[in-house]
C-alpha cells in the first residue's frame, strides 16, 4: 500500500475543506447555537431532565451525531463524486494504486472534516450546558468510528449518484430522519412500549446510545449491542465498496 498516494488524495481534499474554513466553522456554530435555542430554551423549561441529566446537556451527543452522520456523508459522496463527474476519476482508475488507496484517500479526508465539525459542536456545547464527559476515550472512539462508517457510505452514495441532486437524496431523506427518530432528542424509554421496539430497528439509535453512554455513562441500549452495529454497519460498507471497485459498477459502465 502506498502512504505517499493516500496522503496525496487526502492533502487534496483536505485542501478544498480549508479554502472554504470559515463557513465550515461558523455554520456548525450557528446551527448548534440555534438548537440550544429552541431545543434546549423552549423544550428544555418543560423538561428538567431525561435520566438523570439535563436536558439542554442530554441533546449534545444526539447533535454531535446529526452533524457528524451527515457531515461525513455528504463530505465523502461529493469528494469521490466530483472526479467522476468532470471524468478524472479514469486517471484514478489507470494510476498504480488500489481501491484501498482511494477508499482511503477520499474516506479520511471526509472522516476528518466531520470529525472536525463534531469538536467544534462539542467545543460550542460548553459554552451553554455543563457537560461531564463519563468515558473521553470510548467518546473519541465512537465518534471517529461513526465519522468512518458514515464516510464510507457516503462514497458509495457518490459511486451511486447519477447527479448532484442524488447526492442529497439519502442524506435528507434517509439519514436525518433516522436520526431524529433514533433517540437524538429524546431516550427512547420515553415512547410507548410498542414504539420502543419498533424503534430498535434504526441502527442509527445503537450510534446515538452507545455515543450518549460515553458521556452519562448510561444507554438506552447495551454498549455491546452498539458496538456490534457499528462494526457491522462499516464491515458492509467496505464489502459494498470492494464489490462497486472489482465490478467497475458505476465507474467503468
């Protein structure tokens, strides 16, 4: 494997990331800001706390998660997207490298912007609530994990899309709604019991329960049923992508 072609790809896409850093901090900022507001000011005066924690500190790993689910994905699907478009994915294709290489490259570089924009949400949350972080390390872990998993599906997402308005399509019809009904906002022990069980069926609840473990130390589903999702979520992502690069599906037809 080649070190000097993954940093090559990943030094290009990081690149284009910070030409535009200022909008890339101030957004995250912002729209953390205005969820406090309305999440944490309105929602919060009604509701003291949800197991134990505040509810304006409880939100914060479920919009860590928002920002990170969808930041990743949409990062990765128009990075591999964007070659493939005006067709220099075919020197790509034709160089001396292997699709773990490019995986890498164009994953890593997504991975890092959506992680970046997880510290910044994380770094903005102190400012309005006081956060106790149980477990730091198992927190740092969840989330470079679900930056990974979430970047690998964005470059199948990217792979897949025929145009620019596919590239949207999943993060706003699939992934958004998944998290704001996987417990985001709210324990899932609040729903009626039937509603509890359907629910177990979002893998995304397995991510936010598992990432809210790490800072209460409490979940609404065990840590090793999460880690179990997310390990399994990215083994399929990897087998989609090996399966996309050794049939050509999408790059070469």
């Amino acid at each position: 494997m080649s070190l000097n072609a993954i940093w090559t790809i990943y030094v290009f896409e990081m690149r284009r990331f910070f030409r535009t850093i200022t909008q890339s901090f101030i957004s995250p900022v912002l729209s953390t800001a205005l969820y406090f507001v309305v999440f944490g000011a309105a929602i919060g005066s009604r509701i003291d706390e949800v197991e134990g924690v505040s509810y304006g500190a409880f939100i914060v790993p479920g919009l860590i998660m928002l920002s990170v689910m969808t930041q990743a994905t949409t990062n990765a699907s128009f990075g591999i997207y964007f070659p493939k478009f005006i067709g220099t994915i075919y020197e790509l294709l034709s160089a001396p490298i292997s699709f773990l290489e490019v995986v890498a490259g164009y994953v890593g570089a997504a991975a890092t912007k959506a992680l970046f924009i997880g510290v910044v949400i994380l770094v903005t949350s102190f400012f309005f609530v006081e956060i106790q972080i149980a477990h730091p390390l198992a927190m740092i872990a969840f989330l470079i994990l679900t930056c990974v998993s979430f970047a690998l599906l964005g470059f199948i997402i990217g792979i897949w899309a025929g145009n620019f308005e596919q590239l949207q399509l999943i993060p706003l019809l699939v992934i958004t709604p998944l998290v704001f009904l996987g417990g985001s906002f709210y324990s899932i022990t609040m729903l009626p019991p039937v509603w509890q069980t359907i629910t177990l069926f979002n893998p995304v609840v397995y991510l936010i329960s598992g990432f809210r473990w790490s800072f209460f130390g409490q979940a609404d589903v065990g840590i090793g049923a999460s880690l179990f999702a997310i390990a399994l979520f990215t083994a399929i992502c990897l087998m989609v992508i090996w399966w996309i690069f050794r049939t050509g599906w999408r790059i070469r037809q």
